[in-house]
C-alpha cells in the first residue's frame, strides 16, 4: 500500500530509500545468519521493518484522511484479524488436547510425572513445532495443581540428555536441562525421578 502511494505520489526518492531500507535490514539478517534453525525466530527479525515502512505511512499517508476514517479501518483489520485467528484455531486446539489427553493417559498407566519421546516416533503434524512442549506440559499439567505437574521433552537427536533423563531431577529441554530447584514450588512440583521413556 505504502509503495503503491508513492508510486502514484511521485515520490520516487522516498520510495527508493523504504525498499533500500527493508531489502539492506532482510540482506543483514540471512547473510548473518543464513542458518537460523526456527523460521519462527528469522520471522520476529522482520519485525524492525515496521518503522522503515510505518514512519512515511503515519507522515505522509494518515495525516491526509480525517482520524474517523483511521478508526473504522483499524477496527475493520481487528475484527478480520480475529475471524483468522478462529478460523485458524483448530490445529493449536489440537495440539493442546493432544499434549492434555496424553499427559494424563501417561500419568494413569505408569504412575510416573517425566516421559520423553523420540522425534520419529513423534506426531509432528499435530505437535508442530516440538521444542516448546516441555515449558507447554509443565504450565497445562499444572493449571489444576501444582502436584499434578508433569512434563514431557521431544528429542529430536537419539541419546541426547541421555544423563538428565536418567538421573532425573531436571527439567529436561531441547536446548538445556534445569534442575527443579530453579523452579517455584508453589507452581511446579516437578518429580525428580526419571524420565520415562514412550513408545507411540
């Protein structure tokens, strides 16, 4: 919107400057970090170019319409963004029900708090991105009580915090393994024994 206004304004120069801008702000970040492992994490990089386009937005662009109109098209966006969000709902309602169910199933059959799961044998279409199920398991298990806490860790390499889970006592994590002291008591009561391995 905002190059298509200037490209009908004329207004070569500064349109020139927002695309050198964005394309010299994306170039620094994959030259810098060509492997970025989480798209997640190079998508919230791109959040900086907001003000290379909003600035000449708000200046240039805002100022020329009465606030009322502003107001209606903001709320317009709001309420399209919301109807995106629900429609786009069911496969994050699922992965939660999947990760509850699961969770409690585990619990009833092995009387245990900490299981881990290998990557292959994991449901990655329905856990998406897995990395963030051990902090996701530790908040969903605990909403009722901090003694149900429980947690679950997907590991993505075979034999990988192969000491922590042994030993228990650890919050185990893809990126690191925290021993339960470093947790509030009163929110998490994490089991100290270890880890127990599920096959699915």
């Amino acid at each position: 919107m905002v190059s298509g206004y200037f490209t009908w304004r004329r207004r070569w120069w500064l349109l020139s400057l927002i695309w050198a801008f964005c394309l010299g702000h994306l170039a620094l970040l994959h030259i810098g970090s060509p492997n970025a492992t989480y798209r997640f994490y190079a998508e919230v990089n791109y959040m900086p170019m907001i003000i290379y386009v909003g600035v000449p937005f708000m200046l240039d662009i805002v100022r020329r319409r009465p606030s009322r109109y502003w107001i209606w098209l903001l709320a317009g966006l709001a309420v399209f963004r919301l109807a995106v969000i629900a429609q786009h709902r069911k496969p994050f309602t699922e992965r939660i029900e999947w990760l509850s169910s699961h969770l409690q199933e585990w619990r009833s059959e092995t009387g245990a708090h900490n299981f881990y799961l290998p990557l292959s044998q994991a449901p990655t279409d329905t856990l998406l991105m897995t990395w963030g199920i051990p902090y996701e398991t530790l908040l969903l298990s605990s909403l009722e009580s901090p003694d149900h806490t429980a947690t679950l860790v997907v590991l993505p390499e075979p034999g990988a915090h192969a000491e922590a889970l042994q030993n228990g006592g650890f919050l185990v994590t893809e990126f690191g393994d925290w021993g339960v002291e470093s947790l509030r008591v009163d929110y998490f009561k994490v089991d100290t024994r270890p880890y127990i391995y599920i096959e699915k």
